[in-house]
C-alpha cells in the first residue's frame, strides 16, 4: 500500500486592489488643501477686520454718547453758567463780558448753586495739532481736569444762544449752550494710505444743544 502525499504550492497575495498615490495625485491633493487653507485665512482675516471696524464705530458712539449724557446732565442741573477762555497753562478762567461780545469761546463754566465758588469747566485742550485735541471737565473738587472726548478737530468753541440759534451778547440763564464735537476714529490701524503713512479713519461731527432745567433756582 503507498500512500502519496500532496503539498499545495502557497498562494500570493494579489495587490491588484491596493494601490499607493502617484507623485501627481499628490501635488494635486497638496494643491487643493493649500487652496482650503488659504481660503480659511483670508476669511479670518477679513473677520478681524470688520471686528476692527466695527470696533472703531461703536467706540466712537459710546464716546459721544458718554460725553452727551454728562455735559447734558450738568448744564441741565445749572444754576447759572458764562462763557469765556480758559488758560491750560495757568489754569485760569476768564468770562466774556456781558454786551462786548458774542458769548463764543473755549471754555463753559456751569455753578450749580448760587455760591460761584463751586463750580465746573468744560474747556477744550488744543495744544498740540488738529486731531489731537481733547475736551475737559474740571471741577473745583477735582485733584486735576478729567478728559470728556479725544480726538477732536475744528469747531473747539462753546457758545450761548436764542431758542433761534443766534449768538447772543449777554447771558441770560434760560438760553441754549450750543458746542460741537468734530473728532475722528480711525478704521483699521493696520491699513496705510499714501506715502506718509496715514491710515483709514471715521470723521464724526456731533451738534449738540442743552438749556438748563431751572435757571436761577426758579
């Protein structure tokens, strides 16, 4: 009796089904994630720059509005106010005379009582160049002056005025206290304009007007 015996050849793996990616296929994959990464970054980037705008907006608004609400509540609460030009350097106040001129100048002194002693300046600081410039409030309690806006340019005057909006040349407590606020905000630090190296920024021109509440206690 024999007995044979069969030894089966082993079999390959077939690789027909797995295949790597080609130096093309590659550069090509490369290329498109390069694409998506570069749309990804432009999108952050102008993100950061409308974050930046709007920054710049709303900051000028709560500014303005800030300013409006305290100048507003203190000639409101007036019992008697002048106009005149204030000294920065001397630290000085001087009224303009009743019927010599129109009643326009740099400085708003609001006294809340009949005592003159107590009183508050609002005066603008324009030492320096146009753009620079900053409105005050100084009250005689106050250590030093605290600063109301920034930025400002132009139209640095206080003025008294009729309910018609003339320059008047004598106080009388129940007119208008008229002054604007022309200031900028600057957009996007980061973007330069021309040779000089400007930059982008917002112009804003505020018109404001106040009368006091009870004039003279009455």
């Amino acid at each position: 009796m024999s007995i044979t015996s069969h030894h089966a050849a082993p079999r390959r793996k077939s690789h027909a089904g797995l295949r790597g990616l080609t130096l093309i296929e590659m550069m090509i994959t490369m290329a498109i994630f390069g694409f998506a990464i570069a749309a990804l970054m432009s999108a952050f980037l102008f993100g950061m720059r409308a974050d930046q705008l709007a920054q710049s907006k709303l900051g000028a608004s709560d500014e303005s509005r800030r300013t409006f609400e305290r100048v507003a509540r203190d000639i409101r609460s007036a019992n008697s106010h002048s106009v005149g030009n204030y000294d920065t350097g001397a630290g000085t106040f001087t009224p303009i005379t009743n019927g010599t001129n129109l009643l326009s100048g740099n400085a708003l002194r609001i006294f809340l009582l009949s005592d003159t002693s107590t009183n508050i300046t609002y005066y603008f600081d324009t030492n320096g160049p146009s753009g620079t410039w900053t409105l005050k409030r100084r009250h005689t309690g106050d250590a030093g002056p605290i600063v109301i806006a920034t930025n400002l340019q132009n139209s640095c005057t206080f003025s008294i005025e009729n309910y018609y909006g003339i320059v008047q040349t004598g106080v009388d407590n129940k007119d208008v206290v008229h002054f604007m606020l022309d200031f900028c905000e600057y957009q996007y630090p980061l973007t330069h304009v021309g040779t000089n190296g400007g930059c982008f920024y917002d112009r804003y021109v505020l018109d404001f007007r106040a009368a006091p509440h009870v004039p003279g206690g009455k």
